[in-house]
C-alpha cells in the first residue's frame, strides 16, 4: 500500500523550500560581509575627519 500524506503539509513544505531557495539568492546577490561593512565604515570615519579637519572657524560674535 501507499503512504497517506497529507496535502496541505506538502503544500507548505514546498512553500517554504521556495521562500528558503529565494532567500538564499538574495543574501548571495544582496548580502555584505561583516569585513565588507566595516571597511566601509572606517572610510566614511575617516572622510568624516577629514572633512572636519578642513572646516574653517567662523567668528560670527
């Protein structure tokens, strides 16, 4: 005899293997690495500064 399954079950199953599969293609064409976030990071930082470092002194008084 055959094995009774139930439909609904293998609906969603196939469901969330579908959502699981476009979730891992989004984290591959999407996704940053943690290196990747902090190198950007430490630039915008050091941009900040220098930035900063060229600002002149206003003397509105």
């Amino acid at each position: 005899m055959t094995e009774v399954i139930n439909l609904g079950k293998q609906r969603k199953a196939k469901a969330r293997s579908e959502k699981e599969k476009q979730a891992a293609e989004n984290r591959r064409k999407f996704g940053r690495t943690k290196e990747e976030k902090l190198a950007e990071q430490q630039k915008a930082e050091r941009a900040k500064k220098l930035l900063d470092g060229h600002k002149r002194d206003s003397e509105e008084d």
